[in-house]
C-alpha cells in the first residue's frame, strides 16, 4: 500500500508533518539523513516523498535525493520544503521534476491541499501503471479510502499462509477480486486459480462438477477439483451449495482426496480453499441449510470485503478505471470523470456495489457523448440533480415543510450526505463544505448529527423526533 515518506533532519517538524498527515488517516515513515532516506525508498517506494531540501549530516542533499527518485522510481511525486526556500531554489527544484514546493514555516492548510493533490496524482501513475501492466486480476485492486486500506492489510496478512480463507460481504463488493489477489500474491501464484460458482451449478450437477466423472469405459472428465491442483479452488456463494456436497467437500478437506462421481479410486489433490458469501451463515445454519462444520473449517481466517458505501472515497478512481477498461474492452470513448458527476456518484446509494458502478459508467459511455467530460445530468438514477431551468427537484416530504424545517432537513442530509462520502473525515468536509471545522461541528451539533470514524448518523433524540424528516 501506498503511504508518505517525510524526509527531514529536524525531528521535532518530521515528528509534526507527521501526527498532521496521520490525524488524516494517511499512513507514514520517517527519515532524518539521505542514507536512511534511500533505505526507504529501496526497500518500498513510497506514494508522496516529503523532502527537505537542506540535509545536515548527509551524503546527499535534497535536490540529490530528489534527481535519484526521479530516475529510479518516477511514479513518486515529490514535494519540497525548506526553511531556506526562495524563487530560485523552487524552480531548480521544478525543474529536476519536484511535485511541488512548500516553504517552512508551512501554513498547515496549504500542506494539506498539497498532499491531497500529489497523492491522488500518485494514485492515478499507479492506476495507469497496473493497467498498462494486466487488465484483470490484483491490479485491479484500488482504491485508498481507509476501508479499503484495511481490506488489503488484511489480505496481505493471509497471502502467504495456506489457510482458509471465508470472505464475506454483499454482492458485487469483488469477493472474488478479493481471492483472485490473496492467489496472485501467494506461494501458490504459478498454480491455477479455478472459480466454483456454487450459485450457477444446478445442484443435481454440483459433484459431477465439483469432483468429475468417471464413465464405464474408463474414460475420466476431470472436475473443478482436479483442475486447482496445486493451487486454489474459490467456492463463490457457498452458502449455495447443497447439503449433500456440503458433506463431501467436508471430507476433502480433511484428507485432500475424494472419489469422482462413477469412480473407485480416489483422487488426491493439493489444494488451498477460499470461500465466499454474501449470506448470514449462522443464520443459514440455523435454518439447517450449511453444515456447521464445514463452516468452521472454511471460515479459518474470515475478512469482511466492504461495500461500495462504505468506501466512496475510492469511487472517482473505479470511475475512471472502468473508464479506461472500456476503452480497451469495447472502444468505448474515453472521457473524464467532470468535478459534479465525482461529487454525485459518491452521494449515490450503490445497492449493486463496484459491479454497479461499472455498469452505470458503461451505460453513460454508451448513451452519453463522445467528447467532454462527464457531467452530472448524464449520471442514471433519481437522485436530485438541478433541472435543465437550474431548479433543484425537491421531494414531497420536504416541499410540505415551512421553510425553517426544509431548511433543517436539507442541511442536515446534505452534511451527512458529505461526511459520509469523505469517509467520517471532518477536515475533507469542512473544506468541501466551505466551512471552518469549529463552524462545522456546531452546526453539526444544532441539527443533532452525531459522527463517527465511518460517517454520520442522527443521534437517538433526533431519531424519533420530528426535525429528523429527510428530503
């Protein structure tokens, strides 16, 4: 994953720059010397380099530094700061390819708008990088939002073990991106990843499927099974599967053979299993339709893939990821994502998830122009964009509201709606907004918005009340 690596030989404004970038979820390393700073870097690049153009001690100075990483690794923005800093200086540092240049002492505001511009400018050199490297399978893992870096920590976590893998999480969230990635990454990568969609296998094929067929004359259909030999087998929806096969697949798992349907002679197999649902297990188990026990042997190791809601930061890179995939898939034009038509797809409810997504950016490729960027207007769905006269379509509920409570209604789904789509992140709002965060959070307080790290929600009293209707 990608994070901040803040180069400076006073610890006291390395140790600030950092408790700053961390209060805003980013993740950080710290250098004091050139030696250490290239140590980094060799070892992992990082997403932004903050550098210090005066280095005390050190083989190397700042603009140094700063011509090695622009060789080596030129996907890496670098910004500048010095407490020495003057016209000069920043346009040798421009010129030797520097992201940009900030001068000590920094107005914390101004370093933040920054880094949130040199890292999403790295976001965008990976994305193209991924995609000019492979169209599907772990490039196809982006996104920065604090969600998302959680689900790739934990999967990074399980790619070098063999155990198994239960992941869980609605339909169209890429649970078996998810798998695809932990295969990728794993000793297994140069065995086959095979894909039982339990869901799509009418159940009176499952085993002939699943274990494959012997026939009479001797000739053999090798299953799914048998073809993830040496690598892994992912049961996509496995609550899915039947019962009698639950029952079978249990014993391949304790012993790594099983019999192909017509067979005598067992098969033995090396196999790694990953599982996924988008089903309450326990609840299936209850209701006597999954096998407690092979729940317990499949859910070892069990990780929560979340929802598109839950992660809107990242919807304006998938946006433009599908974007360019349909370019390269179908010829589909390829046209930027415009500031409005980002703001709208990340307030959307996205029952579908990422699989939504796409299908919404296909059908606006499709039916939309072929030049200029996406707008607003062009966005599918019943959301309340401004009409073709600039009026805004209200909702029943709130048109028959005296004013002060529409108003109060609107402000506070609009901030929620905003807090959400940033994450829970006050400051990312308060600037979007146009607001002072101390102005945001009294406001947030009058409407009765409670908030927390994964967004926003009305507090009990206004639960019930009647200053909670919505438009």
């Amino acid at each position: 994953m990608s994070d901040i690596l803040i180069v400076d030989d006073e610890r006291d404004i390395r140790e600030l720059i950092s408790d700053i970038l961390q209060d805003e979820g980013f993740t950080t390393r710290l250098a004091g010397n050139s030696d250490d700073a290239m140590t980094e870097i060799r070892n992992q690049p990082p997403g932004l380099l903050i550098l210090d153009i005066w280095l005390k001690d050190s083989n190397m100075d700042g603009i140094d530094i700063l011509k090695a990483v622009k060789r080596d690794y030129p996907e890496v923005p670098v910004v500048i700061i010095s407490g020495h800093g003057n016209i000069e200086i920043a346009v040798a540092a421009i010129k030797q390819g520097a992201y940009d240049f900030i001068e000590k002492p920094f107005n914390i505001d101004q370093l933040m708008v920054v880094i949130r511009r040199g890292m999403e400018t790295s976001r965008l050199r990976r994305e193209n990088l991924a995609l000019k490297r492979q169209g599907s399978g772990p490039a196809d893992m982006l996104g920065e939002s604090p969600a998302f870096r959680t689900l790739v920590g934990q999967l990074d976590k399980v790619t070098r073990s063999n155990g198994r893998v239960m992941l869980s999480g609605p339909a169209g969230s890429g649970k078996e991106l998810a798998a695809r990635y932990i295969h990728a990454n794993s000793d297994r990568a140069n065995g086959p990843f095979v894909c039982a969609g339990c869901a799509s296998i009418e159940p009176d094929r499952m085993e002939e499927v699943l274990f494959g067929r012997e026939a009479e004359d001797g000739t053999v259909t090798p299953g799914l099974l048998e073809e993830a030999n040496t690598g892994v087998i992912y049961f996509d929806e496995v609550a899915d599967m039947p019962l009698g096969t639950q029952g079978k697949i249990l014993r391949v798992l304790v012993d790594q053979t099983f019999l192909r349907v017509g067979g005598s002679d067992k098969v033995q197999v090396d196999l790694r299993v990953i599982s996924s649902t988008s089903r309450d297990l326990e609840s299936e188990i209850r209701g006597e339709r999954f096998r407690r026990e092979l729940y317990h042997r499949l859910n070892v190791v069990p990780i929560a893939v979340p929802s598109l809601e839950d992660r809107r930061e990242d919807i304006p890179v998938l946006a433009g990821y599908f974007i360019e995939k349909l370019h390269g898939e179908q010829g589909l034009p390829v046209r930027a994502l415009g500031d409005e038509a980002a703001a709208l797809l990340q307030t959307m409810r996205w029952p579908g998830n990422v699989r939504q997504l796409r299908n919404v950016i296909e059908r606006i490729l499709i039916l939309g122009d072929s030049a200029g960027d996406i707008t607003a207007r062009e966005i599918p769905g019943d959301s309340a964009t401004p009409s073709d006269e600039g009026r805004v379509v209200l909702s029943g509920t709130v048109a028959t509201m005296p004013l002060r409570e529409a108003r109060e209604a609107f402000e506070r789904e609009y901030l929620m709606t905003q807090i959400n789509r940033f994450g829970g992140n006050i400051s990312r709002t308060a600037e979007f907004v146009g607001m002072e965060r101390s102005a945001l959070h009294r406001k947030l307080k009058s409407l009765g918005v409670v908030t927390g790290t994964k967004g926003a929600r009305l507090s009990e009293d206004e639960d019930e009340g009647p200053q909670a209707a919505t438009g």
